[in-house]
C-alpha cells in the first residue's frame, strides 16, 4: 500500500461522525424509539444496557484488528456493515417480531461500531503524533458529538414530524427515519474509500490463527506489565469508574424528558426534546469538549484533571432541579440541559486523554480499545439497572442518588498520576 498524505480535517471529522452515529443510535436513539414502541424504562435499561456489550468485550478481537488487512481496510467494511444494520432495523420494524429484529440488528450495529471504534481509533494514533493527538481529540471529541446532534437532533425530531402526518403507525415513521440514515451511512463509506490517506505506519498484514494467538498473548502480557500493579489498579478503577454517575444518568435523563407529568417526567414532545436535548444540549457538549481540548493541548491534562472532574459531575444537579420543579419553560430546560452537557463534554476530555496516555507504547491500538472496553463497562452495567432503581425510587430521588455517587468520580481521579508534559505542545520536541 503506497502511502498518503492529506490534511487531519479531511478526514479527522468524518470518521468521527462514522464513529459517533451508530453509537447515539444504539444507546439513545433506542431509547426514544422502544419508549414509543410501550417499553417500560426497567425494559428499555436491560435492553439498551445489553446492547453496549460488544463495545465492553471488543478488546477480545482487537488482536485481530491489529494483526490482519490494515486499520483502513477495517475502517471500510465495518462502515458498510453499520448501514446495512440500519437498513435491517427499519425492514424489520413494521414486522410481527420487530422487537426481536430490531434487537437483532442493533445488536449487529454495535458489533460493527465497536470494531470499527477499534480500527478508527488506531488509524488515528498512527497516522497523528502525540500533539496532534492531543490538539485533535478535542476536533474529534466535537464530530464526533456532532453525530450525537444528528441523532437526537434531527433523526429523533423527524420521527416526531413524521408521525404528525402517518399518526396511525409509529413504526412505520421509524422506519423510513432509519433507511434514510443507512443511505447517510453508506454516503460516508463512499467520501471514506477516496478520502482517507494510506497512512505510512498502517502496514498490511496477513496473520494465522497462530500468529494472532500468539499476539493476543503478548499484547495481554504487555497490558498486564504496562505498569507496577498499585498504579495499574489505580488507572484501571479510574477508567471503570470515572463515569460512573453518567452511567446511571444517560438512559434516565432521556426517559425523564419525555415521559408525561404524571409519571414524573417533563413531558416534551419528540421535536421539544430534539431541540432541547439533542440540539441545545449537544452544543453545549461540543463546546465542552473542544474547551477541554485546547485546554489540554496548551496546558497538559494533569493542570486541568480536577477542573474536569467536577465539570462532569457537579453539573448533574440541574435534573434534581428539574425533577423537583417539573419547569414547563423550554428556554429554562433548555439551560439546564446545556450547562450539564458542556460540562460532560469538558470532562469527558480527561478520560479520552488518560486513556491515550496509558495505551502509549507497544500494542497502542489494542491496549486502547482495552480501555475503551473497560470504560464501556463502568458505563454499561450500571445503565442496564437504572431503570430498577429510577421505577423503585422516582425521579427525584433516582436523580439525588446520582450527585451522591459523584464522590466516586472525585475518589478515583485522586488515585491516578499523570506525566506533567503528556498532551502539551512542546512534549514532542523536548523527547
């Protein structure tokens, strides 16, 4: 494979669209459309939380990844095989077994994103140095919540919109909301085949079975060695637990939104919720992350780490706010939904970074998505038990646990360290 050089913009942004939209559709975009479908929030927590399990366990065939074809080569087939996933969802939904189908293809759709997570995410690493790393994650970061916008943002409100003019079946509207996002998918597949430079460093390989058994050894081997194991303890219970009352927030807060008054929610409409929710609240998360990274990249993320710990915490209290209150002012929830996203967006930054710090080294692409399971992880299993806790509890409490167990956050922040120079822009020159 002849190499390539083309500017990060062209196809830094792009890719991280590719990887933020299949991953908004599975954890929230699920959520509105089951909830529609007469879905309980204890079964929409399960399911969504099963949902995100390949994103835990893809550290499993990430040897793979790294030891057959290059990261490029991966990149496009998954691409492919995410818009054909949304095309099975919108088949399947106006069927006698759309739960099972659409669950299925779902579940196909997060397979697919989570090896492509893998391969993007190692491209990116080998085709960027460190500092630019650091300057892009925040570009990144920014994409790849711009997806996020599109899928709570536009996808979730035209739903809404459509089922104004077909009012006699939902899953239809659903339906022609998901075949028009894999035609959207497959468009970015096309860009991504002409587009993506043949990085220097993504060398082709052929690999056995022996051989990626033997590079699944080494590569566990190294991980396990990456560090003496106080410190290794101390890194992976930040990664497992740093976001931890998000976990517990993400399903709930969605549900919370749009669920009528007299079951404790707020009661907005899809199209309320996507302007609220997926349009003001995302740009307060891109600013957020884009914040968080210039202010890495010109610092180092050990300066900020503890700005960026109560960023993604103490903000939570605008949904105890919201749940004791029940405000029917759009431009007030709108504010609240915006203060507690930028605030997730500029501490989602530290751990991005912290997980790219620790990868550093031999096996980066591999020991990245690792972290990124484990993170997935502390994210998931508690989701999947949100919805228990928010129907034995309420709204208001549910949300008042959350800022209690924001102490974890701060507690595993306090146990980690952190390379003074990591991130910064002179780092690359003084090595």
């Amino acid at each position: 494979m002849k190499p390539t050089k083309r500017n990060p913009w062209v196809w830094v942004p792009t890719l991280y669209i590719a990887e933020g939209l299949p991953n908004v559709i599975v954890t929230s975009v699920a959520v509105v459309l089951y909830m529609q479908m007469g879905l309980s929030d204890a079964q929409i927590g399960l399911y969504t939380g099963w949902l995100g399990l390949p994103w835990i366990i893809k550290p499993l065939w990430s040897p793979f990844v790294d030891l057959y074809r290059t990261k490029r080569w991966w990149v496009l087939l998954t691409q492919v095989l995410l818009g054909s996933s949304l095309a099975g969802i919108a088949f399947t939904l106006n069927t006698s077994f759309w739960l099972q189908g659409t669950l299925f293809f779902f579940f196909l759709m997060a397979f697919s994103s989570a090896t492509h997570d893998i391969a993007a995410d190692g491209y990116y690493m080998l085709e960027l140095d460190e500092h630019k790393q650091a300057w892009f994650v925040g570009i990144r970061n920014t994409f790849y919540r711009l997806a996020v916008i599109f899928g709570n943002g536009a996808l979730v409100p035209f739903a809404g919109l459509l089922q104004e003019k077909y009012p006699e079946s939902k899953a239809f509207s659903w339906a022609l909301v998901f075949y028009g996002t894999a035609a959207l998918f497959l468009a970015i597949w096309l860009y991504h085949t002409r587009m993506m430079p043949k990085a220097e460093a993504d060398v082709r390989r052929d690999a056995t079975a022996a051989d990626i058994a033997r590079g699944l050894k080494k590569m566990l081997v190294a991980f396990i060695h990456k560090m003496p194991w106080k410190p290794m303890l101390a890194a992976i219970l930040f990664i497992l637990f740093y976001r931890f009352p998000e976990a517990l927030l993400n399903a709930m807060s969605k549900t919370f939104l749009t669920r009528p008054q007299e079951d404790g929610g707020l009661g907005l409409t899809l199209v309320q919720y996507g302007v609220s929710y997926g349009t003001v609240g995302l740009i307060g998360l891109l600013l957020g992350g884009i914040v968080g990274g210039w202010l890495a990249s010109r610092d180092g993320l050990k300066r900020w780490l503890w700005p960026m710990v109560c960023a993604i915490t103490l903000p939570d209290i605008v949904y105890v706010y919201m749940s004791l209150a029940l405000p029917s002012n759009m431009l007030l929830v709108s504010s609240c939904i915006f203060i507690e996203q930028f605030g997730y967006g500029m501490g989602f930054t530290a751990l991005t970074l912290y997980m790219l710090y620790f990868a550093m080294g031999e096996y980066k692409t591999s020991h990245y998505a690792i972290c990124t399971g484990i993170s997935y992880l502390g994210l998931q299993v508690p989701g999947m038990f949100s919805g228990f806790l928010k129907d034995a509890v309420g709204y208001s409490t549910f949300f008042i646990i959350v800022m209690a167990l924001c102490s974890i956050t701060f507690l595993v922040a306090a146990c980690i360290k952190i390379d003074p120079q990591f991130g910064r822009k002179n780092t690359d020159k003084q090595g």
